[in-house]
C-alpha cells in the first residue's frame, strides 16, 4: 500500500489518464494512516525487551549470590559460588554496584577467616584462603593489612610457643616440650630455631636447668639450712670395670663394659662431714647401727690394725676420739646412709640417693681410663690421701706397703677437700674414706645394667663399696676397686656421699 509521501511523488510524474487510479489509492492510503500510526505505536521497542530481560537475569544473580553468602558459599561450590554469581552479573552490568559491594564483601569474609584461621595456628589454611581473597582484585590495601595481620599473628604465636618450651623446660617437663616443638615445625619455624630448641631440649635433658661442673646447693624446705654442695657430672660414656693385664685386678672387676649415662647427675663435691650428719641425727633423733649395737672399729696405732671398740659411733673419729665437723662422717652403715639420702630428699624435695657403682667409677675416673684417676703409678703432689711411703703414723710408723716417694702429710682421715680435686671438680673420690653406694653386690659384671642405674635385687644383705682410703693400699685405691659389705657394716675406713638425679 501506497503511503502518503510516496502518493505525492506519484502524481507529480504521471499523465491525466492515469492521475484518477493513482488519486483514488492515495486516497485509500490517506484514509488507513491512523490505524498505521496507532499500529506503529503499540508494536514493542526491541531495546527495551532487552533492558528488561537484563534487569530480571541481574535481580536473580544477586539473589542467588544472597543465599549463596548465607550458606557460606563464598568461593564453592564451582558455579554456585557467591563469587560465581557476582562475577556473571557484573559481566552483564559491568557498573553493577551491588555486585562490586557483593565481591568486596567477599573479599572482606575471606581476609577474616584468613586471620581466625591464623588463630588456631592453622598458617597453611590461611595464607591459601588470603591468597584467594587476593585474586579477587577488589581491595588491595585490605589483602596487604591482611598478610601483615597473618605475620604478626604467626610471629606471637612462635613466641609464646618458645616461651612455653622453655618454661616446660625449665619444670622438666620434657615430653611436653618435645611435642610443642613439633607444633613450631607445623607452623613453620626456621629451621635454625628448631635447631636451637631441639639443642636445648636435649641438654636440658641431660642436665635439666644446669650445666656440666656446675657447683650448686639446695636449700631445705625450713628456709634455714641447706643440703651439701653438689657438682653436676656430665653424661657420657666409660668403659667399667679393670682390663684383664691391669696389675692388682680381681676377679669381680670384670668383664669389662661400656657403660653410658644418656643424662648427667649430680654427686656431692666431698664426702658427707660429721656437722652434716650430726643435723640429721638432731632432726630425726636417728638412732645408727653403732649405736643401736653399741661398737663400731677403730685403729689402734699400736699395732696398726683394725679394733673393735666399744660406744664408738658417728661422732668419733678413726681413733675413737671426738671427731671435728670437717672430718668425713665414718662408723656408719649403708643403712645409716641410706636413712640419710632420704631425709636430704625429704628436706629438700629433691631426688637425693646414693650414687650407683656406675655412677661411682665414672666420676671416679673423671673422663681417663688409666689405674688411677691421676695416672698410672705414683702422684708426683699431693692429690688425695693415701698410703704414702713418707706418711708418718702418730707412733711414728710407715707403711710397710705404700705408693713410693709420696706422702700428701695425713695419716687417718683428712677434713673433706683438704687435697686437689679431680678433672670432675670431686674431691677424695680415690683416697680419704671408702664410701658406700646404692647396688647390690654381684661377683661379676654379667648382666650389668649398661645406662649406669645401680644394679639392685630385692632382699640383697650386701651393698658395693667403691674407692680407696687413707689405709688403703696402691692396689686398692685402683679406680676399679671394689669391694662388699653387709649393710650393717661400720669401721673406721668408711663413709659416703650422695648422689642427686638432675
């Protein structure tokens, strides 16, 4: 059908004849414009169906993104994510503000899970879920607060870890240690640190809150004594007992074996005085087998033997006389020591005992493995007392078997560390009084424990004795010296120290 612009055109070129049919189909065209006009305006605009169908897909993105944010789905499941819906809806609005708040959102939940997962020390977790907030390319400054947030949570936590070891360290709780050390390799500490814990956990072990040839007392729970000086004794290994070609050697100094202390001890500097055992007795009113039995041994210079005597005890000395403070306590059994380590770890609340055989000979031996812990033969000063050939008795005799050319000027028991300490800082471990230690006595080493505990049985009478004495002859003050006693024993060669675990 003609339109009305076209009907002009027409009639301006035609001839007469033809102008009647022409006008009368402009005329028609004239006549059905209003309906074409209205036609023309009710047929829908192609650009706004789309608007529409665009805004009705956004509102559907944004909900879905809604309850994805209330499941927690933030990044999962693929597709069905928050950040999943954000993202198609900003790619059919791409300045769609509520899906730009929606991303930041999510942003921001994954920088506070990142830290509450730094939290409970979970770093791995948290660096995967920051870097994830990272790639989301919203907030930069928020990601470089988050990182910065994660490393000083991390560095806290380390810290307070290492403080914590130490602490378990230093009240030996060493398993629980062990175990947080662990926990510092999950979260990452340099190896170098761990290193260092690691070091200090094993000397700890071995030593506790000391160190080797560390001098040291511990005060009694009444706040005014304190028990005798004691040196730590470093671990390690020895090889106990005497060789087979070693002059003087005995049956029962062998067979020769290692022996290894995996942690250090503690073992009194001097043997225990006459002073330290008298507060005992006066604390306790203890009552010893020489007294309970009413004799102990003296010497009699006279004949230079060993007597019995009558009301003699811990308060005298080899003589029978009043024995000073200093002078290592003597005509005490193995029972009487025992009672004392006891009342010393009562006293202190620390492990205090007799020192093991074990124990003994390798502080004896002090790191040698020679016949005496100062050599082979002869000292050439004073080291300890012993029989020396220029010792005089107090009749003016000598010994008739003694080491040569030696005298250290004592004859009968000296005060405690009146002569040189050995390598270990212990004083008259190899001279002065014989002392008692913790083992039951065995005719062999076979069997023998080989981490230096003492080697006890029940209902055993009869208790090791180690090291030499004032009397004692070069091949009984041999390091590997050993000897038996019934623990009811007592005479004027004899006493001890104690041993403390550390």
């Amino acid at each position: 059908m003609l339109d009305i612009v076209s009907c002009l055109a027409l009639r301006a070129g035609i001839r007469t004849r033809l102008l009647v049919a022409v006008s009368a189909a402009c005329l028609a065209a004239l006549l059905l414009m209003p309906e074409r006009l209205v036609a023309e305006a009710n047929r829908p605009d192609a650009s706004t169906a789309e608007t529409v169908a665009v805004g009705a897909e956004l509102e559907k993105l944004l909900l879905e993104a809604e309850k994805a944010l209330q499941r927690g789905w933030l990044l999962a499941p693929r597709g069905r994510s928050a950040v999943d819906f954000y993202a198609r809806a900003l790619e059919l609005d791409p300045a769609n503000e509520t899906a730009k708040a929606g991303l930041s959102g999510v942003q921001r939940r994954l920088v506070d899970e990142a830290i509450a997962l730094a939290q409970v020390q979970d770093h791995e977790a948290a660096a995967r879920v920051l870097n994830q907030a990272a790639a989301l390319n919203e907030d930069p400054l928020l990601v470089a607060w988050g990182r910065a947030r994660l490393t000083h949570i991390r560095q806290q936590q380390l810290a307070d870890a290492e403080a914590d070891i130490e602490m378990k360290i230093e009240r030996g709780r060493f398993d629980q240690a062990e175990e947080r050390v662990t926990d510092l390799i999950a979260m990452g500490m340099e190896r170098s640190r761990i290193n260092l814990l690691r070091s200090r956990l094993s000397y700890a072990r071995r030593y506790g809150a000391l160190r080797p040839g560390q001098i040291f007392y511990d005060p009694f729970v009444d706040g005014e004594h304190a028990g005798p000086l004691m040196v730590v004794i470093p671990s390690g290994s020895f090889m106990k007992g005497s060789p087979d070609n070693e002059a003087g050697r005995q049956r029962h100094e062998g067979p020769r074996y290692r022996v290894t202390f995996e942690r250090g001890f503690a073992l009194a500097r001097t043997e225990t005085t006459v002073g330290e055992f008298g507060l005992f007795v006066e604390q306790t009113e203890y009552q010893t087998d020489a007294e309970r039995i009413g004799w102990s041994r003296v010497y009699e210079p006279r004949s230079g033997r060993m007597t019995r005597r009558n009301r003699v005890n811990w308060r005298h000395d080899y003589l029978g006389r009043e024995a000073a403070a200093d002078l290592p306590v003597i005509h005490v059994s193995w029972r009487d020591a025992a009672a004392y380590a006891d009342w010393l770890a009562e006293q202190t609340q620390q492990p205090y005992r007799l020192p093991s055989e074990a124990e003994f000979e390798y502080a004896l031996r002090a790191g040698t493995q020679t016949r005496y812990w100062w050599g082979e033969g002869s000292p050439t000063e004073p080291v300890e007392n012993l029989t020396g050939d220029g010792d005089l008795s107090p009749t003016n005799s000598r010994w008739n078997v003694a080491f040569p050319r030696y005298t250290d000027g004592f004859w009968g028991p000296a005060p405690v560390a009146s002569l040189a300490p050995n390598p270990f800082g212990l004083y008259d471990m190899g001279g002065n009084v014989m002392q008692w230690t913790l083992d039951c006595w065995h005719d062999s080493f076979v069997r023998a424990p080989v981490d230096g505990s003492a080697w006890i049985n029940p209902g055993c009478t009869h208790r090791v004795i180690r090291g030499g004495s004032w009397s004692s002859t070069p091949d009984m003050s041999r390091s590997a010296f050993r000897v038996s006693g019934a623990e009811d024993s007592r005479d004027m060669r004899l006493g001890f120290r104690v041993a403390r675990d550390i």
